[in-house]
C-alpha cells in the first residue's frame, strides 16, 4: 500500500485517476447571489470588485472565463487532511502536491472529501472589494471541484 508522500513523490496524482465533478460555482446560485450583494452594498466590508467591468457571477463573467480573458487556474494534488476550522464551523481541506501544501474551503458534496483522494480545483483570482489586514487582497475564487471517484 503506498501513503500519500509516496504518492506525491512517485508523481502518481492525477494522471490515470478518474474524477468526478463534485462543485461548480455556475449551478451555485445561492453563492453567488450571497457575492453579489456583498459586492454592490457600499456599506459592506465583504464582496469583490468588478473585473474587466465584469460583474462576479454574471453570464458576462463566466464568459469571460471560457474566453480566457479572466484567467482561470488549476491545481492538483491529493486530499492530505480534512477537519473543521474556526469554531469548529468552517469546513476546509489540505491537499499536498509538488509545489507543497495548501489549504482550501470544502465546496460541494461534504462527504466525497477523503484523505488520499486525487483532487482538482479550478479557480480564479478576484480582488476583494474592501481587504482587511486578516486576508489578502486576492481571493483564490473556486469555479470547479473535482475529486476521485
């Protein structure tokens, strides 16, 4: 049985695996309508700024992102930890690749996040409205989750 660091070293992640898409933000409606209010209330400290004049989760927006002219990053790995953070309220996941560790919010279905699964994430970079000093001003905005089936 290999453990996940022999995985990672014999570079065995994502190649043959097949993966199932388990998020994605187009069908989240609740999300982005959750951003977009955020984003348009003035008196908020939360939301996104417009890019390229783009409203975030707009058709426009998504456009944009099938056209490349928001661009689009991906990153693979595998599922290293999954725990609750904050208050023991906030879902989130380690994967490991690489490049090394990163941590990231648990989006879509809870319980397909395993340790030891290949995982794909598929975002984009979006400048929050107003950065506070506890974040950067970049978020990592998630698009698509898939994990190993």
């Amino acid at each position: 049985m290999l453990f996940v660091s022999e995985l990672l070293i014999g570079k065995h992640y994502c190649n043959n695996m097949k993966l199932k898409q388990i998020y994605n933000l187009q069908k989240d409606l609740r999300q982005i309508k959750i951003i977009q209010e955020a984003s348009f209330d003035q008196t908020s400290k939360f939301g996104y700024q417009t890019t390229n004049g783009l409203l975030f989760g707009t058709k426009e927006w998504f456009n944009a992102i099938k056209r490349d002219i928001i661009t689009k990053h991906t990153i693979q790995g595998i599922i290293t930890r999954v725990y609750m953070s904050g208050h023991n309220d906030f879902p989130e996941f380690e994967m490991q690749n690489e490049n090394g560790k990163t941590t990231w919010m648990r989006y879509g279905v809870d319980e397909a996040y395993k340790v030891g699964k290949q995982i794909e994430i598929i975002y984009v970079e979006q400048y929050y409205k107003n950065p506070i000093n506890i974040i950067k001003p970049i978020s990592q905005c998630v698009i698509d989750v898939k994990i190993e089936i």
